[in-house]
C-alpha cells in the first residue's frame, strides 16, 4: 500500500476555494438578514446628481432638496463640478459605473492592505485577499457606502495613496490627501497629521493641492463657494438630526443621552478637544514608530468622532484599523502598552468586526424622543460604533518597526512599510 503523504497543491486550492465561497455566502447572508438593509437604492448618489443638474440649469446649488426631504447638497463647490459630469447619463448608468468603481477601489484598497501581512506571515497572498474581501464588504460603513453611492472609499483610498507615496519619499507625497479635503472638508485632518508628523512637504502639498483645487471652484463659481464657507458648511441640520441612530459621532452619542433636550455644546466642545488631542498624539506616536497605517486609521477616526455629524458609512477607517488588529493577532511584535498581546488584538478585532458586520446599533433604533425606551442597554446599543470606535483608537497598537536585510533602503523622507 501507497503511503499516505500530506494533500497536493490542488487539495490546498479546493480548500481554499471553498473558504472562500463559505465567506462570501455567509456575507451575503448578513447583508440580507442584518437589522438594516444596506441597499439604499444609491439615495445619496441620487442626491448629487439631483443637485448638480439643479445647478447646472442656473438654480443655487445649496437650495435644493431631493423630492420631499430637507436632503441637499452639503459638499465644497469643487465636489460638485468633480461629480458635475454625472448629470450627462441617466442615473441608473451613473449608479452603475458607481458601484463598479467603489468595487474595484474596495479590492483595491484590501490587496494594498493584506498582500504585506499575508507575506510576513507566509500566508499565500491570493487566497488571503479573496479571504478578507467577503469580510471587508460586510462591514457596515463599506455596505452603506456602496448601498448610498458614497464617497467614503474614494477618499480612503486618497489617503492611502499618500501613504504608499510617503513610503516611497515621492516628492508629491500629499496630493491624494489634498484632493479629499477639497472634496470634503473632514479630511483636512489629514494635514495636521502630517505637520505633527513633521512632513511639511507633504503638508504643504496636501494643502496647495486642496487650496488649487478649492480656488479653481472659486473662480468657477464664486458665489456658490462664498456662500458655502460662510454659511451652508456651517449649517450641520441641513445634514440630518444629531441624535439619529446613524450619527455615531460623539456629539452624536451625547444628543441621544440627553434627549429630548439639546445636548449642552460646551461639553460636547470639551470632549472633542480632549478625544482629538489623545487620538492625534496616539497617531503621531504611531507614525514615528514607522506604523503609518496605525496613525491613519487612528486620525480618520478622530475626524469621524469630532466631527458634528459622522454616519455610520464615515467609519471605514475602521478597515486599516482591523488590519493592524489582525496583524498584530497573528504574531506581528508591537510596541509595548496598550493591546500589545496577540489574544487581546485578536479578541478586539473579532468584537469590532462582528459589531460592524451585524449592523449592531439598528437592534435599537429610535425615533426622536424615544431613545431612552429601552433603558442604559438599548443606549449601549444604539452607541455601538462610537463605544467601538472610541476603544479602538484607545488600544489600537502600534506595530514595532522590525528591520530587514531584505527591505530595499528608502529615499530620504520615506516612512517604513507596516501596511
């Protein structure tokens, strides 16, 4: 008799294969039995088309609303001409190239995550990206983006250029951060983070591009623009009520508390100063010890959790979060303090996960009023993204940087690579 060796290659392919499809069924079946149905019909994309065809007819951009909502257009001027050619293909054509294109940028951005971890731990690298795609999607803030037709993975991608370009000691390290804060005023953060990290060329070229961009859509269209930074950025209830179950920022959690009262700003204004500071000092922390991907992550969601207003599909810098989780659970050192132990990064990475993919806080969603119906559990609940956020950017660790004979030597500038 033959004896019995280990499984051939094709064996570990049919595995792998079969993990695979299991992960992608049971991603389709959370996204079909969750508590919220992630496909908003592309409601938002919906939106900026109808806003940009109103504008481009000769109406002011800033006084439309979408059918029988308050919904209107809440971006800079330079997003509108940016999504002005959306208006020459009917909106179905449009949500398809969307969606098509938030697909590609989604994988993407996951083999830019993965491929680097999945290498240090000699798992094979395409069974790993087709692993985590199926994950990555069924996380809420990824599902909602593509279901609204968001922009939310653009911009993650924006930055995450950067990152690479910071890596690689591009001189024009910085423009992808600059166009997403041209496009949307949050990722501004992105430049202070550079400063506190001292790339000032990549400061400066963050905020040149953003500031060229912004002056382009002045001198296009100056009113719309003025009007813009004096009055409609300022305005957050042309946006939606602070205390919806979706604004998971922290003014958001503190609306929900007092409700049915408004909730005291100068508290809010305290917290966020605080928050802000912890979270940035945690990234600068991250991105001298050589984990650019930790300090990302740790800014993006600082922006989220300050700003006054962050749906739940603002959350994707939770992904590269994740990634550092998992790495670190499978064995990457990181520095000393905070979740440094495998079982810890790897328990924190399941709970955010699961969290995120059960569209956990829709189980207690609540009308104005109605929020403290269910008592302290149903608040928890409905809080869900913002407990998890908050003890994500308080024990996300930093991954020791771990030289290598085998690592090309960086241009003057570059950062390590700890994707």
């Amino acid at each position: 008799m033959a004896p019995v060796g280990r499984p051939g290659a094709g064996w570990r392919v049919a595995a792998q294969v079969a993990v695979v499809l299991g992960l992608a069924v049971l991603a389709g079946l959370v996204s079909a039995l969750g508590p919220n149905d992630p496909w908003h019909n592309w409601f938002d994309l919906r939106v900026y088309d109808g806003a940009v065809e109103w504008w481009r007819s000769g109406r002011p951009l800033y006084d439309y609303t979408f059918g029988r909502t308050d919904y209107g257009f809440t971006y800079p001027p330079f997003a509108a001409l940016a999504v002005l050619p959306m208006t020459l293909l009917p909106i179905e054509a449009v949500a398809a190239v969307h969606a098509g294109l938030n697909l590609l940028v989604l994988a993407g951005v996951t083999a830019w995550l993965v491929v680097p971890p999945a290498r240090r731990h000699g798992w094979p690298p395409a069974f790993a990206v087709a692993a985590a795609l199926p994950v990555v999607f069924v996380l809420e803030p990824v599902r909602e983006t593509i279901g609204f037709g968001q922009v939310n993975l653009l911009l993650l991608a924006l930055v995450l250029a950067d990152v690479a370009a910071l890596r690689r000691g591009w001189r024009w390290a910085g423009a992808g951060i600059g166009l997403a804060a041209a496009f949307k005023v949050t990722p501004g953060l992105f430049v202070v983070y550079l400063l506190l990290t001292r790339r000032r060329r990549a400061a400066a070229v963050a905020a040149g591009t953003a500031a060229l961009a912004t002056g382009l859509a002045f001198a296009v269209a100056p009113a719309t623009s003025w009007r813009f930074f004096t009055g409609t950025l300022w305005q957050t209830e042309r946006v939606g009520r602070l205390d919806k179950t979706s604004n998971q920022s922290l003014l958001g959690g503190l609306a929900r508390l007092t409700d049915p009262a408004q909730p005291p700003r100068l508290l809010w204004l305290v917290l966020a100063v605080a928050v802000l500071a912890l979270v940035l000092t945690r990234a600068v922390r991250a991105a001298r010890a050589g984990d650019d991907l930790a300090g990302v992550a740790l800014t993006g969601l600082a922006a989220c959790l300050v700003s006054p207003i962050a749906w739940s599909h603002h959350f994707v810098w939770l992904v590269p979060a994740l990634i550092v989780l998992v790495d670190v659970a499978a064995g990457s050192p990181a520095a000393p303090g905070r979740l440094s132990g495998r079982r810890a990064a790897a328990a924190l990475a399941v709970v955010t996960g699961l969290v995120l993919a059960s569209s956990s806080i829709w189980f207690a969603e609540a009308d104005p009023g109605h929020h403290h119906d269910l008592g302290v559990p149903g608040l928890v609940v409905e809080d869900l993204y913002l407990l998890t956020t908050l003890a994500v950017v308080a024990l996300l660790p930093v991954r020791a940087t771990t030289p290598s004979a085998h690592r090309p030597t960086p241009r003057p500038g570059a950062v390590p690579d700890r994707r």
